[in-house]
C-alpha cells in the first residue's frame, strides 16, 4: 500500500492566489493523499474561492477537510491546527500563495522517500518574480546537524514547503509551533527535528513555487513585535544546541544566524530603528566575512552597522532594491 501523505495548507486573505496553489494540490496523480487546509480568520474571499475549486476540480477525489479559527491565531498556530488534524504518515506543508510544479510532485517525493528510508526529503524550488522565474538547487549535505550549520550560516533555507517529512519522527523531535510567533517560526519548528536526523533524501526536480508577488506576506513586513520574535526564536535554538545538547561546535552558526537576521532587520525596518538594531548582539558582526554573503551586502551590512554610515547604508540598499524590482 502506498503510504499516506497530508497536506497541511494555512489560509489566510489569499484570494489572490488560493485556487491556482489548490488546484495544483488536487490534481496530483497520488492516490492517498489528504488535504487540509486551516481558515486563520480570513477576511476575504479566500475559503469561498477555495469551496469552489473543491467543488468542481478534484479529479482524483482527494480527502479534504478545512477547518476554522474562531479567532485571528497568527501562522504558527495555523500549522500546528493543521498537524493536530493530519493523519497521514508523510507531512507535506504548503503555502497558500504558492502552488506546486506539476501533478506528481507527491509521487516523487514518496518514491525519494522510500528508496533512501530517510524521514526527510528535500527538494528543488523555484521563486516566482513579477518577470521571470529562478530554480534553486538545494545543496546535498549529509546529516541533520550538517543541514543545521548551513541553516543557520545562511548557505540553505529552512523553509517547510519544500521538505516531505515522515510525521512519526516529526511528532517526536520537533521544536514545536509556538502561538503568536510570527516570523522563523519554521526555524524553531524545524532546526531541533533535524538535530536528530541521520540521513537525508533529496529530490533534484522544482516542486514547488515560491511567490514573490504577495505584498501582505509577512515576509516582506517587519515591526518591532516580530523583531522580539525573530530573537526569541534564535535564543531558544542557542539554548537548544549549546545548552541542552552541549554542541559548542554550534557556537559560531548561532553567530552568524544573528547577523543574518540582523541584515533582514535592517533592509525590512524603518531606518530610524536602525539603532536597536545594530545593538543586537554586535560582537557577532565580527563573523560577517565567513558569511556566504555577495559583497555588495556586506558593504550595505557594513554602513548600516555603523552609526554615521546608517544612511548612506539605507540609500544603497533603496538603490539596490530598485534595481532589482526593474530586473524581476
């Protein structure tokens, strides 16, 4: 029997893109597969978009269940609803401003999964931009805990969507979705699972899109609150690696995680909250040069970083930023 597989997909005011990311998920040629998609309270018509195309395009009859926040929860508390309803042996997390590349990204993904006997397989993506679409190639590393020093050095991302996850060992390593955690909440989620892991599948085929098109993604928005967020969750995985599991080899990764965050505070935050930026942590922008960082970033990291400079930093990045827009 082919193993079971849930697709665990949040929803909130994605109407724009809601029914090409399900129609994507129904029309996959695997054969036991559930889909369960989580409402966070959506003000739009997104869950009347979503009925539709459950109504009138799932030729394969996948098993589909939405269930509903009575109140706004925030994503972390999203996904975990949705793994509190899941059933299936395999965990697949997708989200609902992306779609999938073709219609057997599932069977793929099972088949990698069987043939290494690994708990995790790790796909090829591709960004989706206004103007052109980029694969990404995710890099083959060995172990967990090898996956977690290029996590956290910025080599690899931790994203969820592009990984199939056996849900028996999930259940019993993960970090846990914490309500109200708005941003990394994949990091917290995902960094203590692979700690545990031995072997890792990978599957070289795009599977899934990534969308950059949505302006309300949380991603794209950074205020204090989610700052707090962002170093809550790399304080619990300094505490995780170094304290509980005694990994003092961790030590210089939690460093230059710091600085990346620290560089994604500066390029989303108002300038004039740069200063509490740069008082984070700085004995860590010491690490910036074994970062796997273009150097234009770095300059831009450099001037940002250091008081009379902040401006200078802010108009290159808005320069950049320009650029790139015209580019993409």
């Amino acid at each position: 029997m082919t193993p079971s597989v849930s697709v665990l997909i949040p929803v909130y005011n994605v109407e724009a893109f809601i029914e090409k990311c399900l129609r994507s998920v129904l029309r996959q040629d695997y054969p036991n597969m559930e889909v369960i998609l989580v409402n966070d309270c959506s003000t739009d018509r997104s869950i009347a978009l979503a009925e539709e195309v459950i109504t009138h395009e799932n030729p394969q009859r996948h098993k589909i269940q939405i269930a509903h926040h009575e109140q706004n929860r925030g994503i972390a508390a999203t996904r975990a609803t949705a793994l509190g309803l899941a059933t299936g042996e395999y965990l697949l997390f997708l989200d609902s401003d992306d779609y999938w590349d073709n219609d057997s990204v599932v069977s793929q993904w099972i088949a990698t999964a069987l043939q290494t006997d690994s708990p995790i397989v790790i796909s090829d993506y591709v960004v989706d931009y206004p103007k052109q679409k980029i694969r990404q190639s995710v890099l083959e590393i060995k172990t967990g805990r090898e996956y977690i020093q290029a996590i956290l050095s910025g080599r690899q991302p931790a994203f969820l969507w592009n990984k199939l996850i056996r849900r028996k060992e999930w259940e019993e390593w993960n970090g846990g979705f914490v309500e109200g955690l708005a941003l990394l909440e994949d990091y917290r989620a995902l960094i203590p699972f692979l700690y545990h892991v031995d072997k890792i599948g990978y599957l070289h085929t795009p599977t899934v899109h990534y969308v950059q098109q949505n302006s309300s993604s949380l991603t794209h928005k950074i205020n204090m609150k989610q700052k707090r967020d962002l170093e809550a969750v790399l304080e619990y995985l300094s505490h995780y690696l170094l304290v509980e599991q005694k990994g003092e080899d961790f030590a210089p990764y939690i460093g230059r995680a710091y600085i990346n965050i620290k560089m994604m505070l500066f390029n989303r935050i108002h300038v004039r909250d740069y200063p509490i930026v740069r008082s984070i942590h700085p004995e860590y922008d010491r690490l910036l040069s074994s970062l796997p960082q273009s150097t234009l970033n770095k300059c831009i990291y450099k001037l940002q970083s250091t008081s009379p400079w902040g401006y200078l930093g802010w108009l290159v990045l808005k320069v950049r930023e320009g650029v790139k827009k015209v580019i993409r």
